[in-house]
C-alpha cells in the first residue's frame, strides 16, 4: 500500500489550535505547534472544537479526584487541583512543578497566604477561563490570589473589569502547557513506542485526551504507576477522537485515484465508520481509473466483491468492469484464478455488445482457466442469441447532473419566469449522427423565494443554495442560504449570508463554504468575502478582494483559490486572474491572453489546470459572445490556448465530474437569447460536445453533480 505509505508522511498531522497548541493525540507526538517552512509539503489540520473538549475532561478528572496532584490548606478548608494546569495559568510555572525531592510546590507551602474565595477563584478560571467576581470585597481577595500564584491574566481581567472569552482564556493555557512541553517542564511520565523512540510528556494531559490513556493512567493498571510506558501496537487509535477525526477529514479530502482503493482498505481494516462510506463512493464514482491504478490489485477479495455488485458502479461499458477483474485477478494468478467464476458472476455480460462480448471471448486469462468454462458458456450464448439467463438492469450512476434554479421566458414569451425546480439528468441518449437527447427528471423544489444568478456547492453529500435573486428589482437580491440532505430529502433553512450577493462565486476549501465578491444593488459590487462553516452553523467575514468585481469566476486548485475576470462597478471587464487566501488576501498571477476582458464565465479544474470558458468580452461598442476558451497552469503561470465553445454561454452553470467539463445554459450577448445547450468537454476526445438540450432554456442558473436521487415530485412545473 504504497500510495497510503505516501499520504501518511504528507499528513504528519500537525494538530494545533489558532495560534497554540493543544494536544489532540499522544500529547508529545502529536500536537506540534512548530511553524512550517514555506517549501514544507506537511500540512496543518485544526480541530476546533479541541479545548472545549479537553478542558471538560480535565474538569471531570478533578470532580473525580484522579490525578490530582497539588492540595492546598487554606483556613481549615481543603482544595486539590492539577499543578500543571495551574502553572500553565501563571506567569510563574516553577512556583507549582514540584520534583520528587520535593514534592510539595513553593504555592502549596504558602497556601495560608489564600482565601478560600479568592482560592476558589483562581481554580474556577484555570479550569474554564472564566471567573464570576461579585463585590468589591470579593474582588479584592481574587486580586491577592493572583498576586500569590502570579495569576496575570486573572489579576488584569479582574482589575480592569473587561470580560474576555473563555474559549480565549483556555486557548490560551493550553498553548501554556504546549510552551511547557516544549521544554520538557513538568513532564512526569515518558512514552516508549515499539520502534524505540521515546516521549516525554504530561501524564494529566494524555489522561484528558482519550478514554485508552486515561483506563491506563488511572484504572490502577501496573502503568499508573510507571515513570516509562510502552506502547505497542495502535489499539484502537488510543481512543483519541478528536485525532481520529482530523485523519479522516485529511484522507477524505486528499483522496484521489490513485490513493481511494488503499483509503477503502485501511478504512475497512480499523473500522473507521466514517470514512468508509466516503472512499467507497469515490471508488464507485472514479472506477474506471481507479481499476487501472496499482493499489486496485490490492484490494482485498470481499472488498473487491462488494464493490462489483454495486449498482452505482460507475462505468462508461461493462466492458471496464470485466478488465478490471481480469488485471486483479491477473495480478496473483496462482491465489486468485479459484475467485474467478464468482467475480464473472458480478459481471453484467448480457449488457455488452457483439464486439465486446467477441473481445471477451478472446481473453487468455479465460480460454486457459478450467474454471471459467462456465462464464465462456455464458458468453456464447450470448454471442449467438440462445442466451436464456436472468436479464440485467444498466447500472445506475451515483451521481447525477443538477440543474439548479434560473430564469426563463414563459410559455407564452411575455415575461422572464425564475424557477425554484431542481432537475436531474436521467440518461444521454445518443441518436443516428449529432442528434442528442436528455432525459431529466424533476428532483424537488428550492424553498421560497425562486432564485437566479445564485451559487450552488455541494459539501458532504449535501447541496447548499445561496444567495441570487428572486425578481429583476434592486432590493430583490437575496442573503438566504438553504441545505439540502439528498438521502433525507429535506431542506433546511441557513443562518442568512452576511451580504445580499448576486453574480458571486462560491468555493469549498477545507470543510468550508466562501462566498466572494458579487453585487448588492444594480450599480455597486462587493470587495467582501464570508464563509461558512457547517459545524458551527455561521457566517464569518475573511479577507476581502483587492477589488469589487461582480460576474467572476472562481475555483479551487490544490487547495488554493483563484479567481478570474468580472466586472466592477462601471461594467469594465477584467482580464485579470488572481489567487486568494481568506487570511492574506489576494496575489496576482498572469492576466487572461484572449480578449481584453472576461465576464460571466465559468472556470473549472481540469487536471492541474483551470480552463475558462463562456462569457462575454469587451468590443466597441458593448460586448460580444465570448467563444474562445483557454487553460492556465499554476507551475509556469501561463496561460495556453483550448478548444473553443460551439455555441455562446454566458452566465451559465459549469461544473466537472470525473475528469469532464459541463458548461449549461445561459445566454448570448450577441442575440439577447436563452441558451437550453448542454455541452460537455471530454479529455479523451479533446472537443467540446453537445450532450443534448435542458428541459426549459434557463440562463443565470447553477449545476453541480447530486448523489443519486429517488425523488418523485409530483407537480410537474417549470417555475
């Protein structure tokens, strides 16, 4: 599993808060805070939701009394607290780490100095961040606690009365603790991996980081009391959550074709629940490239099984499945010729054509193996039609093309409908010479109000739909969001944008959705930029543009952002191409070479290039249909020539599916006229193709690819 070998020293997770560290697996291994170098191919996940979790644990240590290593006396009252998270809450750390010389810490041999208020205090905001002060008397005591334990940030929040956050305050010890570490201070126990490595670290924090460490450190386990620890084996991932799921959010999201098969086997393997069902899906999904890289020879038999049977195997012609099992089978033949009748049975021969199913015949693999004389009987019958075996359904791909809102003229051409409808496209069918059909079918409706010139993502199977308009006046753009769970078929309703947006972009990058640029009123367009993140339910302002431009394009490539073209305020046109980070902004890269400006078009990801396609361009007077297309490369910042549009497309849905380029819909400057086109550009061919018409010409729609739906609706509406 070679590939996996190499996505796994990519990953090195560094696990790390904002700006310090916390500790989210083996607390020495894992939770660096160290920065990269600018040439450094590791990369840095954050689990967010980390100090509120490990801070909860280290409360119920203390509740339960484990661990706890620090008692102070005060006024015949008795408090025990953990010495490492009060030093990593002082601005004098050593006053609290003891040694086992001297066990008792320099702030436990003067606790008569304390009062239990002001004690209780300093305790509650080591523990939570926070503090409840009430009284002037009160205050003061809190104020001589922290002077004794040299509490800084407790004394500077209580003498100035401004409340800081919680969540600031915890990030801000655990980034202490981190400090710490770093050092070596306070470090009681030493974990011993099996290659011989060892690490010291703090026994209180691997307690608080996962159930295995915390059954080890404080069930009374021989370990418990042990200075050296060794680990053998990875027994459940340590039970350590938070790190689990970072692993997998990074070998979901890095998944490709030559690594999925190895990301389905190990998440077969350890039983990672949540990560099963997404690699399986790409596997399904990219299938013919899939079963011609090398690690699909390692998938394992059952596994392999399963995945022949499915019906949302995803395949040009059955003939790609038959080759697949020949090469695994191939691979091993001595082990695996006995499998083989049982995965030609998974085969679905009888969709095969005469020529295929002639080829078939011919395959060595077959004509040598005793073992298949009864798949070549098979065949033959099939070949001279006294086939009477059990007839076989086409599979059903797992992901179909959307149609997503847009407007369009109504039946009796008077006036411009927008549409709530999402359709979805069936089957292509393909007639005698060019003639081209699509059969759709109606999935459900957008919640109220119809929109156009919207965006559409797809984040975790779900589809979201933002933003756009809802009718042609100027307080008629819209900041609604809405969430569609294609497997529930249920719609939810979103915390609204931060801004009215339309003729923006969207983006998902790093489990995050950013809305860019656009316009608010016919007349002004947006410089700002806002994501949302769907584990907190929120919108939040980042970075804005270099310029207000609405009618742009954007996409992600290796996890960067780039945008393209648009217009400003004044309708003049840009040729420009950028990149954008939500923390820096933007850096330029090198302008579009065709024409001298582009708008309402679409940019997508072609490999490691981006081609822009559609839109209009500049002329003088006005603008024109914008036909030309090109490709830009990243690594020479250039920009190349590409096959060029049949037919115009401006302001259409674009997306990319399986390595192909859909352009939909939209309009012609040139003639003023919706588009109903549906053309797609395949590698392989190296020309844009028309697949056929939509069900209505919409313009200022969005596209996308769903997870199959099973939706019938009912009413049947093109509004």
């Amino acid at each position: 599993m070679q590939g996996m070998e190499d996505h796994w020293r990519t990953f090195r997770p560094h696990l790390h808060e904002d700006k310090g560290g916390a500790e989210a697996t083996v607390h020495s291994a894992a939770s660096t805070t160290i920065p990269l170098p600018e040439d450094s191919d590791l990369l840095c996940y954050t689990l967010q939701s980390h100090p509120q979790s490990l801070f909860s644990r280290l409360h119920v240590l203390r509740e339960e009394g484990l661990l706890l290593d620090c008692t102070f006396h005060v006024q015949g009252n008795v408090f025990r607290a953990h010495r490492l998270l009060l030093a990593a809450s002082s601005q004098r750390p050593q006053m609290f780490l003891g040694s086992k010389q001297k066990p008792q810490s320099e702030a436990e041999e003067s606790s008569h100095c304390l009062t239990p208020l002001g004690l209780r205090a300093a305790l509650e905001f080591a523990y939570s961040g926070k503090v409840d002060l009430s009284g002037e008397e009160g205050v003061q005591e809190v104020l001589d606690a922290c002077q004794h334990l040299n509490f800084e940030r407790l004394r500077e929040r209580s003498k100035s009365g401004v409340m800081t956050s919680a969540e600031k305050e915890t990030k801000k010890t655990l980034e202490n603790i981190r400090n710490l570490w770093d050092r070596g201070e306070g470090c009681d126990i030493t974990i011993r991996a099996e290659s011989g490595e060892s690490f010291p670290a703090h026994r209180l924090i691997l307690a608080a980081g996962g159930d295995y460490f915390r059954a080890l450190l404080c069930g009374g386990l021989r370990e418990s009391r042990e200075d050296v620890v060794w680990l053998r084996g990875v027994p459940g991932w340590f039970q350590l959550e938070g790190a689990l799921s970072l692993c997998t959010d990074f070998l979901r999201e890095r998944m490709d074709e030559s690594s999925c098969a190895d990301v389905l086997v190990l998440a077969e393997t350890h039983g990672l629940v949540q990560l099963v069902p997404a690699a399986e899906d790409y596997v399904l999904t990219h299938f013919q490239k899939v079963s011609a890289e090398e690690s699909f020879k390692a998938v394992p038999l059952v596994l392999l099984s399963r995945l022949l049977q499915n019906d949302s195997l995803c395949v040009e012609s059955e003939m790609e499945v038959f080759r697949a099992v020949v090469g695994w089978v191939e691979d091993q033949p001595e082990d695996r010729l006995p499998s083989l009748p049982d995965l030609l049975r998974h085969v679905r021969t009888p969709l095969l054509s005469q020529s295929e199913l002639q080829e078939v015949l011919r395959c060595p693999l077959l004509l040598g193996s005793p073992e298949a004389k009864g798949a070549v009987k098979v065949l033959k019958s099939l070949v001279n039609g006294s086939y009477r075996g059990p007839e076989c359904g086409p599979r059903t791909p797992n992901q179909v093309l959307a149609l997503v809102g847009g407007d369009t003229v109504d039946e009796d051409f008077m006036k411009r409908v927008p549409s709530r409808t999402v359709w979805s496209a069936q089957q292509f069918h393909r007639g005698p010479g060019l003639i081209r059909e699509i059969e759709w079918k109606l999935v459900t409706n957008i919640p109220e109000p119809a929109r156009f010139r919207h965006c559409v993502c797809l984040l975790n199977s779900k589809l979201y739909v933002l933003g756009g308009r809802k009718y042609y006046g100027s307080l008629d753009v819209l900041k609604s969001a809405f969430r569609f769970d294609v497997l529930q078929k249920k719609w939810e309703k979103l915390p609204d944008m931060l801004r009215q947006r339309d003729y923006f972009s969207v983006v998902c990058l790093r489990g995050r959705i950013y809305a860019l640029g656009g316009s608010w009123t016919p007349s002004r367009c947006l410089d700002e930029v806002e994501s949302y993140c769907p584990e907190e339910n929120s919108w939040r302002q980042d970075h804005p543009l270099d310029t207000a431009v609405y009618g742009h394009a954007a996409a992600v490539l290796e996890e960067q952002i780039y945008i393209s073209g648009g217009c400003d305020s004044q309708h003049r046109c840009f040729p420009t191409m950028c990149g954008y980070d939500p923390v820096r902004g933007c850096f330029p890269r090198a302008p579009m070479s065709a024409g001298v400006g582009r708008a309402g078009h679409a940019m997508l990801v072609l490999g490691s290039r981006l081609v822009v396609a559609g839109g209009l361009q500049p002329l003088c007077p006005g603008f024109g249909d914008q036909l030309l297309c090109e490709v830009y490369d990243p690594r020479s910042d250039s920009w190349s020539s590409f096959p060029t549009l049949p037919r115009p497309h401006l302001s259409p849905g674009a997306t990319v599916h399986d390595g192909r380029l859909y352009v939909v819909g939209g309009s012609s400057a040139d003639t003023a006229r919706d588009s109903k086109w549906v053309h797609c550009y395949d590698s392989k061919k190296g020309c844009w193709e028309n697949l056929g018409a939509m069900p209505f010409p919409y313009s200022d729609l969005a596209v996308c690819f769903l997870p199959s739906p099973d939706l019938p609706v009912k009413q049947l509406s093109h509004q």
